[in-house]
C-alpha cells in the first residue's frame, strides 16, 4: 500500500544527489537515464496494479516517458560519439514524437472513466484557454517571435527552438484544465500536474540558458529527473482509481483562487509592454493587441458565466425557500405572499382545510406511511384547482387555497371539488386509508387585509370543525360572535405567532442545601395586546388541538437554546448548567420533531447534554411513536425528564419503557410534606425509587423554606418552586444565603 511513498522519497533522493555527480561523466548519464528508464517501468507496473478505468491513456502516456528517455539517450550518446551536442537532431525529432503522446494520455489519465468527469465544466476549459493565452503572449514577444526572426539561424533551427515553447504552452494548458477540473484534485492528478509543472519549469530554464549562456545540465537535469518520479508516483498511488464519485460542486465556481490566477493572467498584457519599454525592444502591438482582445473575451465569458450561474442558484434557492419541502406545494411564507398580491389585485377566495385523523394513521402506521398520506392528498388538492389557484402546505396536516379573481359562487365550487377529491380511500403502502378534512372559506367582499382574510379563513374552518368531519363553513360576521372561546383563542395565537405576543421567562432549579441554580426550566408567556396576561393553562389545550403547539414549541426550544448560550458566554461558570424544556404529546407524535431538536442544537451550537426534554406520563403512557421519539432523542445526548411524576398512568411501569434521567415529583406531594402524619410517606418513597434507579429527583413546587429543608432531610437534593424563585425573563444565577438550607 505504501510503494508509492517508498518511490516518491528514493526518487526525491536520488535527484537530489544527481546535481552532485560530475557533469557529463559516464556515471551521471547513467543514473539519469537509468532512472528516467526506471520511472517508466514503474509507471506501468503502477497501472497494472491499480487498474485505471482508463488504462489506454496511461500506456499512452508510458510510452511518451519512454520515447522522452530514448531521445535523453540519443542526447547522451551523440554527445560521446561526436563530442558535441547537434541542434536539432534525432533526439530533437524523439522529443517532438514524445510530446503528443504526453499531451494526449495526459488528457486521458487526468479525466478518469469515461464520462465520468462529463465536459460540463465549461468554466475550467475557459480558465484554461485564459492562461494559455497568457502564457503563449509571453513565449511569442520572448522567445517564438524573436526566434522566427533570427534570419542568421537556418529555418529549421527555428522551427526546432519553436516547437518546445509551443509544446510548453499546450502542456501548460493540459496542467491548468486538470487543476480547475471540478472534484479532480486527487493525489494521483496533483502528482501528475506537478510532474508537468517540473518538466515545463526546466524547459523554460532550458530555453533560456541556451539563449543566453552554455548549459549546464545539473540543476535542469534534476527537475527534468523530478518529473519522471512524479509521473510514476502518479500511476503507482491509489487514487488513480477513482473509487467514489467526486462531489458534483457547481462548475462555475469562482473563488480567491481562480479569481486571483485570472487577474494574474490579465495583467499579463500590460506586464509585456511595460517589459517591451524598460528594454527599449520594439513593441510588437499585433500580439499584444490580438492576447488582449482575445483575454478580454475569455474573462467576459467567465464571468458571464458566473452571474448566471449566480442567477440560476437565487432562482431555485428562492424556490426552496418559497416551498414546503415534502408536497412540493407553496408553504405558509409563499401562500401569505399571494394572498397579499391577490387582495391587492381584487375579489379573491381563501380556503383553509385540515385533516380529521390524520394523527390516528401515525400512531398506527408511522410516519413514512403518514408522510406519503400528505404527499397523497397534496396531488389530490393540486388536481381539483383552476390553473390560477395556489395551493399550500401551512404545516403538519394543514393546507390552504387561494382562488384568486373568484367569486363566491366560484369559490363555493372549488371548495366542494376539493372535498369530492377526498372522499375516496387513498392508497398508501398497501394500505387503503380514508381521511376527512374540514373546509374554512372566507372571501375578500367586506376587508381588504390579508391577514384578516386569512383569519376569518381559520374562524370558519374551526365552525366547521364544531359540526364534525367533512364539513365546510363559510365566514360570515356572526361566527366571530358565535364561535366558542377555543377557536377564538387559537386564532388569535396564530397572530400572537407572527407578531411577536409570546415570550419566554425562566424559573430555577437549585441544588440543595446551597440553593446555586443547577438549571432552569424554560416557560412561555403570553400578553395579549388587548386580553393582557393569558395563562399558559388557557391557551396550551388550544394549542395542542389545533396544531399551533408544534409551531409554537420549535419557538420556545430555539428561543431557550439560544438563551442558554447567551448566559454559558456571559456568565462563564455562574451559568445554569442545563435548561430544559416542555414538550407536548403532539409535538413528540409530529414528524421530524427529533430531526428539529438537532437542527436546533446544531444552529445554536448547544451541546446536546446541556439540554433536558420534559414530557408527561402522558405523553408518553400510549407508547408508539411518542416512545420512540423520546428514545431517539435520548440517543442524540438529549436527557429526558419525566414532569409531574406521580399523578398520571402507572408511573412506575413507564420507567421500564422510557429511558428517564430526571423525575419532577408533582408540587401535590409536596404541599403537605410539612405536616404530621402519613404527608410524607409517597415523597420519601420517591426519592427512595430515584436513587435507587440511579435517576435525579426534582421536588416542584416548594414554597417554603420548611419545606426546603425537609426535602433535604428526606434526600432531596434538587428543588423547585417560588421559594427559590419565581420565573422571569433574566433570573438571578448568584448564591443567596437566604436560599440555603440548614444543615443539622
């Protein structure tokens, strides 16, 4: 596995000492031929090891090494035999005859499978063409131009001495095509363009030592013996086969690199005149003016190029935001936006439906099957529509229409075709399903405000629902008077949502007899603009039965999370270790929820076992897919605390079937604690069950220091309740002796 390595360094030694031998002796050539020899035969045994999906190219390549050695002999020999070096000669014509093969099986090895690097980089082959360009300007004015000129050097002699630059510049292009090859970048590619670079390197070398002094073979030599170690390198490591697809990154990516290799490239021209005019040469303007033109247009299509490609990702990023992720259909952001455009217009129609049942197809077939039901009910929606209709997804089993220029009649009409569409059973995993939506639709004849059409939508929908399954409402202005308090309250909470009503307050958690906050529980609070303060036991219920509890529970776990960072960066060893926070049995049964939970985690960059989870006996009592949410979430590092423990459905048997790290012993075995009698018998059983478990006990609801202190001496060792601390917004983490428990 590590014979490549063994190669690159003995080779790396070997050109390294070679500068050393004497200049022209037997033992030089030898060892510089004798290696260059040794680097083909290494370059082929590499591909038949390794097995390149392309190992035509590479024998190709092979045997441009092995025709660039012959011509280093035939370099070699003429020089003994004739004492001198003809220019040009055989060798000449070998190196000519070497370069073609290079350059193609270059190509070829440098790309991979077939097609598996597909000409879709339109962006490389211009950064390409750009800096051959480039380079072709400078060998032109110094050295091919100059060259073709020297009328006192026969014709063939120039055409010789032009021939290498010329192959420089191809070779140069070749090199530049496989570095700016999207996902080619492997260490067999590197090896192979480093080889090239070291081969062009000394040709340049080479071409100007011969114009301006004697050759001295050493240090030239070396590099050229450098490539030929690369080169073999490049067949002998592993990554000649490319095993995985490389990542499909957008071809026209334009980064500091590319940026920077561009404007190098351009500045080229101005670079060659500048040049021209400290030497006092003649300017040659027909190739200046022909490199600039021709850079001009090179680097105007590449940056046409990338404004595209800038364009084309706002489109479908702008898409992705506008769209529900798993019907396709326009989300809740998109739908608010056409409605705005559409009452704008004039007379339009806005339907809001939600599916009867659809939590009972969870629990019983998961949430592959009920994912699947909405894509299902989606194709139904969207076929039931005039072309100009929209419709959305507003989030969990809750879609919308909007029939824009529709009038009552019309609308009427739309709605029923939707409800025909939902009467028959949908077919889903094998499994025919029947589901039931209930219909709200209200119209833009008596406002003109978007978001009060969208709530009379959801006043009619819940009137609907009073009147059981399959059924639509229309608004009309006594069912503000006559729909009942919940529906009410769940519209107006959908407001409260959008506009900023809720906030999070924070009550601690202290570990006893010191009273130090361990953590905080995070609670919401709603203030109503014109209600005032309206009690979370009020609106919760509401939340829960409508849907608005996952909405709104995302909110609060982003909002705590962020706020428990903001407390571990300012107050450092002070801050509440952990915070935690309530989730309802909907969100626990919403697909995704856990999915959520690590985004946020992620998002914030919260670790995850700073976060407890708290959910009910409830929640959790029916198992199904509730149980193996709070299992994956325990997976994550999230820990998991059972609230209100004691008071719900065989509490004790839930602790062999969920994976519990905390109990919060319910605030009704803890009022009394205080008093004689049998008051403490159920609360000195649950510590006893806690320890036992290995689980951390949470007394709620202390109110007293009395009782503080015989929690303690019961075993308690964490509390909760107004007597530490009410919850608020920014509660006070410091130790206060007041808190503290006396220890007898």
């Amino acid at each position: 596995m590590r014979a490549w390595w063994t190669w690159l360094t003995v080779g790396v030694l070997v050109c390294l000492g070679y500068p050393l031998l004497p200049t022209g002796s037997v033992v030089s050539t030898l060892v510089y031929n004798g290696l260059g020899l040794t680097a083909v035969v290494v370059t082929v045994l590499g591909v038949r090891r390794n097995r390149p999906p392309n190992p035509r190219s590479w024998y190709l390549f092979a045997g441009g090494m092995l025709t660039f050695v012959a011509a280093d002999v035939v370099y070699e020999v003429s020089g003994l035999i004739l004492g001198t070096h003809p220019y040009p000669y055989y060798d000449d014509a070998l190196y000519g005859l070497a370069y073609p093969m290079l350059w193609i099986g270059l190509l070829g090895a440098s790309r991979g499978r077939r097609n598996y690097d597909r000409p879709r980089d339109l962006a490389g082959a211009i950064d390409a063409a750009v800096i051959a360009v480039g380079v072709g300007l400078i060998y032109w004015v110094f050295i091919i131009q100059p060259t073709l000129t020297a009328h006192d050097t026969p014709m063939l002699t120039r055409l010789v001495s032009v021939a290498y630059p010329t192959f420089d510049v191809l070779t140069c292009t070749v090199v530049t095509r496989m570095l700016t090859r999207t996902g080619s970048r492997s260490p067999s590619v590197l090896l192979l363009a480093a080889g090239c670079l070291l081969n062009l390197g000394c040709d340049v070398a080479w071409t100007m030592t011969e114009t301006f002094a004697e050759y001295s073979g050493g240090i030239i030599n070396s590099g050229f013996l450098l490539g030929y170690v690369a080169w073999a390198g490049a067949a002998l490591h592993p990554s000649v086969y490319p095993r995985h697809r490389p990542l499909n990154a957008a071809a026209n990516d334009f980064g500091r690199g590319r940026l920077s290799l561009l404007a190098a490239c351009t500045l080229l021209v101005p670079a060659v005149l500048f040049i021209q005019g400290v030497r006092r040469d003649e300017i040659n303007w027909l190739a200046v003016g022909l490199g600039a033109v021709a850079l001009f247009l090179l680097v105007l299509a590449r940056l046409a190029g990338f404004v595209g490609q800038v364009r084309e990702q706002s489109v479908k990023l702008e898409d992705l935001a506008m769209r529900d992720e798993l019907t396709g259909l326009a989300n809740r952001r998109m739908f608010e936006l056409s409605v705005t455009d559409a009452v704008a217009a004039g007379e339009a129609q806005v339907c809001l439906l939600d599916l009867n049942g659809f939590k009972v197809v969870n629990d019983l077939y998961g949430h592959t099957i009920g994912d699947r039901l909405l894509v299902a009910v989606a194709g139904r929606l969207s076929g039931a529509l005039r072309e100009q209709d929209v419709a959305a997804r507003m989030g969990g089993d809750e879609f919308a229409v909007l029939m824009p220029g529709a009038g009552v009649t019309e609308g009427d009409a739309v709605v029923r075709r939707l409800a025909a569409s939902l009467r028959e059973p949908i077919s889903v995993g094998g499994h025919e399903l029947l589901i039931a939506a209930t219909f709200g639709i209200a119209d833009t004849a008596a406002t003109g405000d978007p978001i009060e059409l969208l709530r009379r939508a959801d006043v009619a929908m819940y009137a609907a629902k009073e009147g059981g399954s399959r059924q639509h409402r229309r608004f009309t202005a006594d069912l503000d008077d006559r729909a009942g308090e919940a529906a009410r309250l769940g519209v107006e909470m959908r407001m409260g949502l959008d506009t900023g009503q809720f906030r999070m307050v924070y009550q601690p958690i202290v570990a006893l007899p010191h009273g130090r906050t361990k953590y905080v529980e995070s609670l919401v609070r709603w203030q109503h603009p014109e209600r005032g303060f309206i009690s979370p036991a009020d609106f919760i219920p509401v939340a829960e039965q409508n849907g608005l509890i996952v909405e709104l529970g995302e909110w609060i776990l982003r909002t705590a999370c962020d706020q428990f960072v903001v407390w571990r960066d300012r107050h450092g060893a002070d801050a509440p270790q952990q915070i935690s926070v309530n989730v309802s049995a909907r969100q626990l049964n919403e697909p995704g929820f856990v999915a959520v939970v690590a985004d946020v985690l992620a998002c914030t960059g919260m670790d995850a076992g700073h976060l407890i989870i708290e959910v009910t006996e409830t929640a959790v009592f029916g198992g199904g897919t509730a149980v193996q949410a709070v299992n994956d979430l325990k997976d994550l590092g999230v820990r998991i605390a059972l609230d209100d423990f004691g008071t719900g459905h065989s509490s004790l048997g839930l602790l062999q079937t969920v994976p519990v790290d905390v109990l919060k012993v319910d605030k009704s075995f803890v009022d009394n604690l205080t008093m004689a009698g049998r008051h403490a018998v159920i609360a000195t059983a649950l510590i006893q069950v806690s320890n036992g478990l290995g689980l951390d006990a949470v007394a709620e609801g202390v109110e007293t220091a009395e009782q503080a202190a015989e929690l303690y001496r019961l075993g308690y060792l964490l509390a909760q309740g107004y007597h530490f601390g009410r919850p608020v917004a920014e509660p006070d983490f410091r130790v206060s002796e007041d808190l503290a428990v006396p220890v007898r």
